[in-house]
C-alpha cells in the first residue's frame, strides 16, 4: 500500500472513531461462510465491519485522540466494528464468538470516549437494543398518562350515571 493510501486508510479510521463506537474483534478462524454471514448480518444492523491492519489502526487511534488503553487492542488479526447503536454491534460480535470458537472479542470504545475490556462488551451485548429501550421509555411515560385518563373517565361515567339514577328517582316521584 502506497503512502497516500495509507494516510487516507488513517483518515478514515480515525473518522469512525471519533464518530461512533468501535468494538474490537480477532477475526481469525472464520471461513468464508461465516464471514460472509457476518458482513450480511453487519449491514442489515448499521454495523460497519473493517479489517485493518494493526499499524494504521493505531494510528488512526492517535490521530483521533484516543489514548493508548484502546491501542492497546490492536494486536494480532483485528476487525473493528463501527456503530451508533454500540448495543446492536455488541449483540452481533457475542453471538459469532459464541458461534466461532476462535472469533474472540478484545474490547470496544463507546462514543463518549469509554474503553470496554471483553466482559463489558459481553455484559453491554446483554442489554436491550436501542429501539427496545425507546419503546421502554414510551411505555414508560404513556402508563401514568393512560391512568389519568382512565380515572378520570370512570369518574365522568360515574357522575353520568348517578345524574341518571338522580333523573329516573324523580321521574318516578313524578309518576
């Protein structure tokens, strides 16, 4: 790879890093199979799966500021998976290394800067995904919401038909 190449492999890298989370995989022992599956399943989750090389890695890692804790996982054959949703890629990355046995996490970075070893990352691919907890959150907020207007409600329904049983009482007065 010429100098230009690389500086631009650097420059992109280090873009994604400083846009998103990174997790960090050895890749090694994957047929082809297996990684086809992965880049598949990769794009359908938003989840962007490069192989670099170890050197421009950590240069990328450097120029996008990051301190060497996170360098620190770029030895030996190494993917990086870049997401938004940092819970989709640990989800995805834990389910192949619990499918492959030499497909191992190493660690990961969230976006605000946050070095995860391998059991964070297992313990992060754990949690509910982004829109599961949205929908939490919603649910969450909608509940006492749906409550009021229930009680209110049942005590309109009940104002109606005690003016009911109010108007029947004197028209059988009247009667």
């Amino acid at each position: 790879m010429r100098r230009e190449e690389k500086a631009k492999v650097v420059e992109e890298l280090a873009e994604k890093l400083r846009s998103g989370s990174a997790l960090v995989v050895d890749y090694q022992g994957m047929n082809v199979a297996q990684s086809t599956e992965l880049r598949r399943r990769s794009r359908e989750l938003g989840v962007e799966f490069v192989v670099a090389k170890n050197t421009l890695a950590r240069r990328a890692a450097d120029a996008a500021g990051i301190d060497g804790e996170f360098s620190g996982f770029f030895t030996g054959p190494t993917a990086i998976a870049f997401s938004q949703d940092p819970v989709a890629g640990a989800k995805l990355l834990a389910e192949f290394a619990d499918q492959i046995e030499t497909f191992t996490l190493k660690g990961g970075r969230l976006d605000d800067g946050q070095v995860l070893d391998a059991e964070q990352v297992v313990a992060l691919s754990k949690l509910p995904g982004r829109e599961q907890l949205i929908a939490q959150v919603v649910g969450g907020l909608a509940a006492p919401i749906s409550a009021l207007v229930n009680v209110l409600n049942n005590t309109v329904q009940g104002l109606v038909i005690a003016l009911n049983q109010i108007a029947e009482q004197k028209r059988a007065q009247e009667s």
